[in-house]
C-alpha cells in the first residue's frame, strides 16, 4: 500500500531538543513539512493568540518553509484528577478553546490533548462522562475554526470511542500513537482499526525511546491499516533528539519517506 496516500510529516520542536524558532528553521532545512510545538506555559499561549505572536509566528513559517501543523498541549494534564472542581474544569475549558484559536492563527491542523494513567488505563465512566461534557464545551468553537482536538491517551479503543461518540463532533477524536499503544497494553494496528473516523492525527514513534523501526512497533502493519482506513494529513515524529539531533532527524525522515511514501 506504500506510494498510495500523500503525508505531511511533521516534528514535535522537543523532537530537535531545540525552541520554536531554532526548530522551525531546522525543520525547514532538512525536509519536514512542519513543527508541532509544545505549549507548557499559559505566558506563551496568551502571546499565540495575540496580534504580535500571530504575526511573528506567520513570519517564521514564512521564512523558515516548515508549517506550524499542530500545538501538543501539555497544559490539558491539569485536567486529570480535577474533574471534581469545577473551577479548574472551567478553566481548562477555557485554555483549550484559546489554544484552538492560536492553532488557528498559526495556521496548524490541531491540538493535542495528553491524558494518561498508567494505573488504570482507562478513566471511570463518570470521570468519561465528564471529560465528554466538557470536551462539548470546547467542540463549537473547534468546528467554526476548523481545528481538530485530538485526545493521546492510555485509553482502551472502546472507551475513545465512547468518548468521541458522545461528543459527537467531527472535529474531536484521537491522536494515535503507534509506541503508545504499545506500552499501555494496546495494539496498535487494531487502535487504528477500531477507530477509522475517529483517527485525526497520527503520531510516528517507536518503543524504547529508539529511532524509528528500531523498536517492537510494526511499521508496515500500522502503515497498511493508516491507508485501510483512509488516513491523510499529519504524519509527526515523537522521536528521541539524540547527541545529534539534526542527524536523528535526518534519519528517521528517511526510514518515514521510504516506509509510507
């Protein structure tokens, strides 16, 4: 099935052990179609989604030829444990839709949403049951923008799908990752199966914080199943920077480009 189906790989900025800027130039350089920046800090949002941090980060697509595809939005971890304080759920509502818009004004895809227990895998349904409430809250503004909110989970396909069917917006579903399947237990060939339309985007990374096919995740089994089920868009590389990053980089984009086209 290689050669079939057009990707855009892109690389998390953590990927090049780099900043936004240095990674976007570097990203550039060597051949990726965009960076995914990782947004830890409520100071760098509130400049994303201002005028002069939406037009410097314009500028550095412009310059640098790299795309700003998405915003792995680590400030989302506060979330967990405090579906019980409706301040913080309130809050954190309100800081998804706001990275929405600087996803957006970047011109990017979507936004990750990390939610992990290592303990249980999966949340409780009355804790699911309020993720869905509040993930509802956040999906108009997603749809009008056109932004894609993606939940990268320990979860089981059964539960995303529950999550994402009550929520019932085309543009919420899951973030695949093929090591993270993996580690919690899953397969992941079959996360990609169970989940055709719920697939918004797709995270390349293999166990053992190795490169890319030096690891247990099957490579040419995830591929096949990305093009059974129709997959287009992001391909973005959670890969380890290394001693060298550039070359890291190098070299998993052309294990990539020879594996899925």
């Amino acid at each position: 099935m290689k050669g079939y189906v057009m990707y855009l790989y892109g690389i998390r900025n953590t990927s090049l052990n780099m900043d936004w800027e240095d990674a976007f130039r570097v990203a550039g350089d060597i051949g990726f179609d965009g960076v995914e920046i990782v947004l830890r800090e409520e100071d760098k949002l509130n400049w994303l989604v201002s005028d002069a941090g939406q037009e410097d980060m314009q500028s550095l697509v412009q310059s640098s030829g790299a795309q700003a595809c998405s915003i792995s939005f680590a400030m989302f971890r506060e979330y967990k444990g405090a579906q019980d304080n409706a301040e913080i759920r309130d809050r954190v509502v309100g800081l998804v839709n706001k990275a929405v818009q600087a996803c957006k004004g970047m011109g990017g895809a979507g936004v990750l949403l990390p939610y992990f227990d290592r303990e249980n895998i999966d949340i409780s349904r009355a804790d699911a049951d309020l993720l869905v409430e509040d993930l509802k809250r956040c999906a108009p503004l997603a749809e009008d923008l056109g932004i894609k909110l993606a939940l990268e989970t320990s979860f089981t396909s059964g539960l995303l799908k529950d999550i994402c069917d009550g929520v019932g917006s085309e543009m919420v579903g899951v973030y695949q990752d093929m090591a993270n399947a993996l580690i919690y237990g899953h397969d992941s060939v079959e996360m990609f199966l169970d989940l055709p339309e719920h697939t918004k985007l797709v995270h390349l990374k293999d166990t053992k914080k190795s490169d890319l096919g030096e690891g247990d995740v099957d490579f040419p089994a995830c591929r096949d199943a990305i093009a059974k089920i129709g997959y287009e868009g992001w391909l973005t590389f959670e890969t380890p920077a290394g001693d060298d990053p550039i070359a890291s980089g190098k070299k998993n984009l052309a294990y990539a480009r020879e594996m899925f086209g």
